[in-house]
C-alpha cells in the first residue's frame, strides 16, 4: 500500500472511546467533514473500537476516511496475550499502523529493535508503517536532539528498501510538547522536518525522499493546526487529544 495522500490530517484516540462511542464520533463527524480528494484523513481508534469505527465509515459509504491500529505485536501469532498483529488489524480495518510511540517507548519500553521489528511486521503486512520519533526535553536542551532522533530512525531505514520507503510515513513528536499544552515553534518544526527529510535522502534518494509524509505530533488543536501546517516540510499533522472533539478535528482536517 502506498503512503496516504499529503497533507495527512490523523488523529490519534490513544485511550479513549469504546465501541459505542466511536460509532458515535464517526456520526458527528462524518455529518461536518465531507470528502475531499485533496487530503487524508486518518483515525487511530483504540484496538478494541477499530471494527466499530470501520462499521460506522462503511455504513456513511465515507472510504475517503482511513482508520490505523495504534500499536501491533510484531509476531504474525501466538502466546502474546493482550496484543495484536499487523494481520488482525488489517483483517479489523486498519490500513496504517503507529509504531514507536513516544508513550509505547517511554511509558511502556519499546526498543529501538522491538520498533524495527514492529516496522518489518506492518510492512510485510501491506500496511502503512507511521514512524514516530522525537527527543525528551533534556535531549533537546543538551543539544541533542538530532541525535536522538536519528537513532530513532536509521536502524528503520535500514530494514525498508527503497520500494517499501514509498509506503512509509513520519511523524516527529516531541516528547516535551505531548499532552502538555506546549508545542515546538515553527523553527523548530521545520529545522526537525528538514533534518528528517535529508535522512531520508541520504537512504533513498531525493525522489523517494519527497514522497514520504512527515507528520508534526505534540499539542496540535483547531487554533494552532493552520500555522503548523503552514510550516515549511510539515505534510500533517498527528492530533492527540484535540481528535476527540469531532467537531475540533473536522477543524483541524480543513486547516490546511
């Protein structure tokens, strides 16, 4: 599958909405965003509300909405109670994946070879891999931001060829500006996003390069969405909380 069409607007329900109240987000939501060809929307429901939500944009005939798994097991099956493969959440709906997570590393210690695991396992599963990546506050303010965020993303690019990289997509969350109301100015979006990109250059090419989404994740809503995607090499936006709000994230979906 190829990466999503840019600018990619998604929204990423972490743990919040059951069954019930997906169907009843997509309601609300699907009755004020109406399809447009020029962009992508994603949802990122929780594993358990993925099929609800894949119901509810059957039923508004709205295939122009995508829906992705937050999180997979990188084994096809087996023993891993709790967990998911990338081919059950293909089989639910899920046609994009998140890997590497700020809160899956930080809070529940995902490794940089679990996530390169995770990546293979979404890839080989024709799905879309979206590569989270972003510094703590300490690592920005020690000046090592790029480095982090490098050790991040070389050992991915080091297991996708250059075929697979057109199906990739990036987001850059800093850690410092997740949840906490506080997100990077627009320099700082765009020196990351211009670091980003040249990594990917540097492993694919520049046409490859151009071609993938890098997303900005950390405290975006409706008022600030505009002037984060206004940024140079910000091809969307990766929504937390504010994609709760239907009526806020069909804000943010038209902020391009």
């Amino acid at each position: 599958m190829s990466a999503p069409l840019k600018p990619v607007l998604a929204g990423n329900w972490k743990m919040n909405l059951g069954p019930s109240d997906a169907a009843r987000f997509f309601d609300e939501f699907l009755a004020v965003w109406q399809p447009r060809d020029d962009r992508s929307v994603v949802v990122f429901p929780p594993a358990i509300s993925l099929s609800a939500a894949r119901e509810a944009v059957q039923a508004h005939r709205r295939p122009d909405v995508l829906l992705g798994a937050q999180k997979v097991h990188w084994e096809p099956n087996g023993a891993y109670t709790g967990e998911i493969s990338a081919r059950m959440a293909a089989d639910a709906g899920a046609s994009l994946v998140l890997v590497g997570h700020s809160e899956c590393r930080w809070v529940f210690g995902e490794t940089t070879d679990e996530t390169v695991k995770k990546v293979r396992a979404v890839v080989d599963a024709g799905l879309v891999p979206v590569l989270c990546v972003g510094e703590k506050i300490e690592e920005r303010r020690a000046g090592r931001a790029e480095d982090v965020v490098e050790s991040q993303l070389a050992p991915v690019l080091g297991t996708v060829s250059s075929d697979e990289a057109r199906s990739l997509v990036v987001a850059y969350e800093p850690v410092w500006a997740i949840g906490t109301g506080v997100n990077a100015t627009p320099d700082d979006a765009a020196a990351m996003h211009g670091y980003i990109r040249r990594e990917l250059a540097a492993a694919y090419g520049h046409e490859i390069s151009a071609a993938v989404p890098i997303l900005y994740g950390g405290s975006v809503k409706p008022d600030n969405a505009a002037e984060l995607l206004a940024v140079d090499g910000v091809d969307g936006v990766l929504v937390g909380g504010a994609s709760l709000d239907p009526h806020g994230f069909a804000r943010i979906c038209g902020a391009v």
